[in-house]
C-alpha cells in the first residue's frame, strides 16, 4: 500500500529499531511507495513512511537491468573511496545538501525471508544505500 511521506525532521532523527519478519507488511508498503516516487526517489527508509524499523528499499543498477531491492537491517560492514558530493531526500525541504559517501561499500542485511546475505556495491547504487541506512540511524544529510 503507497504510504504518506514524513516529513517531520523530529521523527526522522530518531534511529529505526530492527525489523523481524513481522514486519514484511512495511517492507512491501516501503516498496509501494518508492514505487509510486520512481519519478523523483532512488531509495527509501521505512521512517519515510512513519515506520521506524531498519528496512530500506532502493533502485539497484548494478546488475544487468535496474531492479528494486528491500533489505531488512543493513549494515555497512566494509567502505572504502570517501568522497564528499550533495544529496537530496524527499522527506527534507530544500536544495541539496553536502554530505561524505564511499565509492565501495560491502552490505550485511537480510533479505525479506530474513536470510542474512552479504553483497559489495560500488557507485551510484553504493550511495543510495548509505543515505538509506544514515535514515535507519537518524543521520539527516
């Protein structure tokens, strides 16, 4: 189901507890959503949507075709190549803002059948999973 967005800066500060499999309905209503957004959003934290639970859903290009992709309490495990750029969030008013990615990073998270998988991810698909999980943390760029 397509979930309004949060915009209250309060809220999304606050960090996202971890998800259990009780939580598949979130993580299919967070899809929906960025979905919906595909337009003007790459990625999505379940606080977006008023839920504060570690699931984040995302465009992945780094396979042969772009697909979404829901992980269930990602970690960043292993990063690497710092570099400094600007972002924007559909939950924040305003222009870009500056923020530090990493041009690699290796993922820890569990799929939405709560398997535990690890996955490396470089470039543009690496940084929409950092401003993801910065959103489970309560890290506002």
């Amino acid at each position: 189901m397509i979930k309004e967005l949060m915009h209250d800066p309060i809220f999304l500060a606050g960090g996202s507890e971890t998800a259990t499999k009780n939580d598949l309905q979130t993580a299919q209503d967070l899809l929906d959503t960025l979905i919906a957004h595909k337009e003007t959003c790459v990625g999505m934290a379940a606080n977006m949507i008023g839920v504060k639970k570690r699931i984040i859903a995302f465009l992945d290009d780094s396979g042969k075709a772009p697909t979404y992709t829901v992980m269930c309490n990602p970690e960043i495990i292993k990063k690497d190549g710092a570099y400094s750029t600007e972002e924007s969030c559909l939950s924040l008013l305003g222009g870009p803002r500056p923020c530090k990615r990493y041009k690699s990073i290796k993922v820890k998270y569990q799929t939405v059948e709560m398997q535990t998988r690890i996955k490396t991810y470089i470039g543009w698909t690496a940084q929409i999973i950092q401003h993801e999980i910065d959103h489970c943390d309560g890290i506002l760029i």
